[in-house]
C-alpha cells in the first residue's frame, strides 16, 4: 500500500490556492510547512496568502455570486450539492487517511469525519429548495410575504480539530443558500478543505463559488475577517480569536456566528444507568484526544454514585493509549507541539494541587517525535479550580463530587461557557427541569452527542459564541429575511 504522503502530489499537485475556480501561487509566494503530528516529520507545504490574495479570492467569490452561481435554482444547488456529497462519499477513504496524515486523528474518528461530511452535504442538498417565506396578516388593503435571501459573499475561519466536520457544518449551509464562499482553513489542518475544493470543484460547482485561501491566522485569517467585500463571517476557534474576528468584522458591520469552544459538563445523579453512562462518559471527553469543542471534559458525579464512578473512570483511564493515527489507537497525538506543552503545563499544575487518579500510556513504539499526550483523570477537583473553570483541548479530565440537583446545577453553569450539557438521571421530571435551567446551546439527556448529528442545531452561550450553525437552523444563519408588503387597497 502506498502512504498516503506519498499519494499528496497527486491528489494535490501544488497546494496552492484554489481562487475562482483556479489553482494559483501566493503573490506573496510564502509557503507553510506540513507536519505529521503522530512523527513530527514534514510531509509537504501549502500557500501562505497574502492579503493581495484575499482581495482576489473575495472579488472571485462576489463575481459568481453576482454571475453564474446567483443563478442557480434552489432545486438545481441541491442536485449539485448531491453530487458533491456522493463524490465525497466515493473518496471518504483517502480524503481519511490525508486528515489522518495532517492532524494525527486516529484513522477511524477520520473516517466518521469524511462521512459527516458527506452527510452534511447530503442534508443540505436536500434543504435546497425547501427554505421557506411566510404571509403575514397586516391591515386591510395589503398583502405581506417574507423571503430569506441569501447574504453575498461569506467568510469562513474554520480551526484544525475537525476540519472536515466544520467546513460541512457553515461552508455547506452557506453554499445552500446561495452565497459565495471565502473559506480560510487553519494552518495546521489545510490539505482536506483544498482536496474538497478540488472535488467539488470536478463535481461541477461553478467557479468562484468555493474559494479556499490556505495562510495564517495573522495574515490571512485577520485579512478576510476584517474584509469590507464580506457578508458574514464565520469563526469556530479560541475565545481570544473569536473576539478579535468579531472586532475586526464590526468594522465594516460585518454579522459573525462565533463557536468559542467549552468546558462541558456531564452530570451523573445518584440513580443514573451506570452502565450504559460509562463508556460514553470517556468517550465524550477524550474524543479527539479532547481537542474538540464539545469535550465533556467536567463529569460531575453525585455523592452516593461518586466512589464507584472514580473506580470505574480510574480502571478505563487507565487502560487508554495514546499512538499513531494510522494505528486507530483510542487517541491520537495533539496537533502540535505547542499544543501538547500547553495541555502539559495544565497537567504539571494539577499534579502539584490536585488528586491524580489515573493516567493512561503512550503506546510503547509511539514515533518520539509524535506530540502525544497520555490521558488524564483528576478526582475531586473544586469547581473553581482553573482545571475545571478552562478549556484544556487535550485529554485531562475532571471529576466533581455535588449534593443535589441545586449544586449540580450551580457547579454546571459555574464557568464562563455554555456550550453542551448532559444529564444522567432516570426521574423524568429532573431530566426536563435541568434541560431549562443549564446554560448550554445542546442538552443531552442520558446521552452525549460531542455537538450531536447533522440535523441538530448547534452553537454556545456566554463565551462559548453566538449563532447557530447544524441543521435548518444553519440556514438562517447563512440567509438575510426580507418582508415584502404590498399595498394594493
Ligand atoms: O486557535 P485559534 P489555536 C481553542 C482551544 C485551543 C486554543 C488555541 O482551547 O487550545 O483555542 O488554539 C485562525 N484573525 N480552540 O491557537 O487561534 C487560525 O488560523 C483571524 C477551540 O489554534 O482560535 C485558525 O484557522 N483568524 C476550538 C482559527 O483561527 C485567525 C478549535 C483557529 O485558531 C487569527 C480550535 C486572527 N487574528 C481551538 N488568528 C473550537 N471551538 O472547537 C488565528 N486565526
């Protein structure tokens, strides 16, 4: 079997920006260097864009918005977006194995990535032509009607953790309704946006309408985010680089949907089904080697449950590995190695003020260059402790002990983020008070999703963002509603 880093000239021979339907250099001509995280090594290198380069990308995006891709019936965007979504269907597997190869995602959770992604744009396919307006009742002599429109040309921020996932959830729903997209991928996790530029591009969407524009943050990434010739802009990252597009963007009065990240809690009453609990309690907060915005990285356990559920974390904590991507180990190495000394600074801090009582391995053989990290579990952790108040994106979890559905509920919703919440209880009735009284955009009850399906709308309060992106909701997100009143007497 030939490696995938062997197949990256073929599947993309430059790497260059992908403008109006064109591969192209930087004007700049910078480079940025690709790593492998599970070796360390340097597989190849993508375009550092200027902002010159942005300038191009967003007037090729507004010309097939107000061109060709304008002009495209809702009905036949959705067959185009079917056939993209099948096309990526047909390629998940390498388009697997190259995000494999770019953020160390063990080969399985990539594979779920690619189907997502196929998913998303099946979904939306779908959608296409079924976004409707409404009448409304007004004053004798007038007629009124809504219509959702879409926004022009849209930019898309999107990070390294789920790179394919992310783009399926804004770049898809914005291509729904008919804008034109900028898409700016993270630095460290380009090469599967490019390869779907690249697909979707074979698959007969018109030029100009998906641009991806590989760079920096800084550069490129400031460049698009403070655009004037943008509609919208959409960010999934850091809360400090959240506030900063969202600075930029209001500038020029730009509407941004902003996914900060989170620090999610898991709550287990006394009579939770432990069993069915447990091996979604790990999965949900190591996922991804719980670099994942949706990590149920808070598990916070009621005092009659709370020994045995140490127990039982402490037994699976330690039975996880860390290795290669391609080895589909439960966690994958960190995406980087400035990642990994920030998740191990977190760590270092909790051994000196908190009670370790598990850590996993790294699997022996793991190439020492990989940025690998084994898990961590620490127990009965105040709630105040920054290791249960930050987002840590790596694989260090916390236990809380509480008293009731009060504390439980005061401890939840103790940190500046709402993002997702899940409750383990079989009484019906505090299932339904806690979905009210958490402060999260997704409450699970007796389940986790990690951000859920397709279909589910999904998005923070407080510092976790605003906006909704995920299911029909995403629409309106992506789409300006205009009333229409007629006065015809
Ligand atoms: O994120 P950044 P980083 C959190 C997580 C992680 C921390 C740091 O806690 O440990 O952020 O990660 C682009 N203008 N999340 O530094 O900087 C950048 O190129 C415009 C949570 O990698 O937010 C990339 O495309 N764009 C999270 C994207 O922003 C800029 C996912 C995200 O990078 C920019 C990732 C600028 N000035 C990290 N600077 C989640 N919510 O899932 C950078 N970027």
């Amino acid at each position: 079997m030939v490696a995938m880093r062997e197949k990256i000239p073929d599947i993309l021979p430059d790497r260059g920006l992908f403008i109006g339907g064109a591969w192209r250099e930087s004007s700049a001509g910078g480079r940025i260097e690709v790593e492998n995280p599970s070796t360390g090594e340097m597989v190849c290198d993508i375009a550092d864009a200027s902002a010159a380069d942005l300038d191009e990308a967003v007037s090729a995006a507004r010309a097939a918005f107000d061109g060709p891709w304008g002009a495209v019936a809702p009905a036949d965007r959705g067959r185009l977006l079917m056939k993209i979504s099948s096309a990526i269907a047909e390629h998940h597997e390498w388009l697997a194995e190259l995000e494999a190869l770019d953020v160390g995602k063990p080969i399985g959770e990539a594979r779920a990535d690619a189907r997502a992604l196929a998913r998303y744009f099946e979904f939306y396919a779908g959608a296409a032509d079924k976004v409707h307006g409404a009448t409304l009742p007004y004053l004798p002599g007038y007629s009124v009607f809504t219509q959702r429109e879409p926004l022009g040309v849209t930019g898309h921020i999107i990070p390294w953790n789920y790179p394919m996932q992310i783009l399926g959830r804004s770049v898809v729903a914005a291509l729904t309704m008919g804008n034109a997209v900028v898409l700016k991928p993270a630095e460290l996790a380009s090469l599967t946006s490019l390869a779907v530029a690249r697909i979707a591009h074979e698959a007969g969407l018109p030029a100009g309408a998906l641009n991806v524009v590989t760079g920096s943050g800084a550069g490129a990434g400031h460049a698009l985010a403070a655009h004037p010739g943008i509609n919208h802009v959409s960010f999934t990252g850091s809360l400090r680089t959240g506030t900063s597009v969202q600075a930029a963007a209001a500038a020029h009065a730009v509407p941004v949907t902003l996914e900060l990240g989170g620090k999610s809690p898991q709550i287990l009453f006394d009579d939770a089904d432990v069993d069915q609990a447990l091996p979604l309690l790990v999965k949900a907060a190591v996922q991804n080697a719980g670099q994942t915005c949706s990590a149920g990285s808070r598990i916070l356990v009621e005092r009659g449950l709370y020994p045995l559920i140490v127990a039982r974390l402490t037994e699976r904590f330690r039975a996880l590995e860390a290795g290669p991507a391609t080895a589909d180990p439960p966690l994958g190495p960190l995406i980087s190695a400035k990642q990994r000394a920030r998740v191990e600074a977190y760590i270092e801090l909790g051994r000196c003020e908190l009670t370790l009582a598990a850590r996993g391995e790294i699997a022996p053989g793991a190439p020492s260059g990989g940025h690998y990290v084994a898990p961590v579990l620490f127990a009965d952790v105040p709630p105040g402790h920054r290791l249960a108040q930050e987002e840590i994106f790596g694989p260090v979890v916390v236990v809380i002990p509480f008293d009731g559905e009060r504390e439980a509920v005061q401890i939840a919703n103790g940190t500046p983020y709402g993002l997702v919440a899940a409750v383990w209880t079989r009484d019906g009735g505090r299932q339904l008070r806690l979905a009210k009284q958490l402060k999260a955009g997704q409450v699970f009850l007796n389940d986790y999703g990690a951000g859920g399906g397709v279909e589910l709308p999904f998005g923070g309060v407080g510092r976790s963002g605003h906006g909704r992106e995920k299911g029909m909701a995403a629409l309106e997100s992506f789409s300006a509603l205009k009333t229409v009143v007629a006065h015809h007497g």
